[in-house]
C-alpha cells in the first residue's frame, strides 16, 4: 500500500487520482475504483502539488478523489480552481466533517461528492459509481437536495424548501452557477426561485437577501 510514485508516462495515461495523506484511504478508494472498472489507471498521492501536476499533464483524467486533509484548509477555494481549469472533471472530496454549510460549500464550488471517511465501504463505492456516472452524491445527513419540494400549502411569505436551500448556498457566497452546480438544477431555474425568494423576504437582491438572514433566523 506504498504511495505510488507519479511518472511521466503514467501521468499521460492515468484517468483517475486519489489524494490523501491516510495510506489505508488512497488503497480503499482505489481498489474500488479498479474494482468497479471506473477507471483503468489510478495513481495515489499524499499530496496537492502532485494532484496539481497530475492534472496539468494528464488531459484524460475524468475523476478524482480528494481528502481535505490534502486541501490545508482552502477547500472551497481549491475546489473552485478545478472545476474552472478543468470542467470535465469529475471531483470527490472526502472528509470528517459533518457540518452541512461545509459540505455545501464544497459542493457549491465545484465538487460532486461528499463522503465521510467513516462510511462503509459499499457505501462508499455506490458514492463514487453514481459520480462516475455523471450524478451528485451527498451523505444522508445533509439531505436530498435534488428531490422536488412537495405539493403542500404554505403561508404567505413563508420560504419552501427549495428556496431555503437557495438561501443557505446564496448566505455562503455560492454564485447563481455554483447554486445551480449544487442543486442539480438548471442556471435559469435558480434564478428562478432567486425572485421568489426575493419576493418572500421582501428584498430586492442578493445583497438584500443576506442582510435580511442575518436580522432574521431562517
């Protein structure tokens, strides 16, 4: 279970990575990865700059799978970077965290998985097939953000669920894309939901929205 050391010629035919400082999490993920037949090579490191360099190099890296203990604290920031530099991949963060605005953020910036290190294994493995397959997994915990809201009465003024979701990515700093990213939902329905959201609160804008969280709890 040695880290495995990034070449020239692997890094031009790799299309996964895993990158975490925990030897036994770089084989679990990999093996699922070789196992599932999600990628036919994987390449394990410890850390960022070798991530970095990996990606610069190998155009055909479609995943990757990222502990935040690799990440110094610059989560959302890095993961913003990737999925400007690189659109097309697909990106998995794991961690310990179980606060739902870090995870969202995450995912808001850019990533299209969150799994604690602490899930089973078979848990784990549905996360990373249903990223591959071009989906975003989240744990329980934070709950099904792309589920329809459902069809029930509420008062006048009173935020649904969805725009409560919207609310809590838009408070982060997530912008209309990153909410979108996030929600699995269209651009144009997020802004959508943005005006009655507005609406709700009795704001005109973002700015608007924010101030009115913070006189108000939601």
């Amino acid at each position: 279970m040695n880290e495995q050391i990034i070449r020239n010629d692997e890094l031009d035919r790799s299309n996964a990575i895993v990158a975490s400082n925990a030897e036994i999490l770089r084989y679990a993920i990999s093996s699922i990865l070789s196992q599932q037949h999600l990628a036919d090579t994987v390449l394990t490191t410890s850390n960022w700059s070798s991530v970095q360099a990996h990606l610069v190099r190998a155009h055909c890296t479609k995943l990757a799978v990222i502990n935040t203990d690799v990440l110094n604290g610059q989560g959302h920031g890095m993961m913003r970077r990737l999925r400007l530099s690189y659109p097309h991949l697909r990106i998995i963060v794991v961690g310990q965290t179980r606060e739902r605005m870090k995870i969202l953020s995450l995912i808001s910036a850019g990533a299209h998985a969150y799994i604690l290190e602490s899930m089973p294994m078979d848990e784990i493995a549905k996360a990373v097939r249903m990223v591959a397959a071009g989906h975003i997994y989240l744990p329980d915990m934070v709950g099904d953000l792309s589920a329809p809201e459902p069809d029930s009465v509420r008062a006048e003024g009173a935020l649904t669920r969805r725009q409560q979701q919207v609310l809590q990515l838009l408070v982060g700093g997530a912008s209309n894309k990153e909410i979108a990213h996030a929600l699995n939902l269209a651009e144009g329905t997020i802004k959508v939901h943005l005006s009655g959201l507005f609406k709700a609160l009795g704001v005109h804008n973002r700015t608007g929205a924010v101030a009115s969280v913070h006189a108000q709890a939601y």
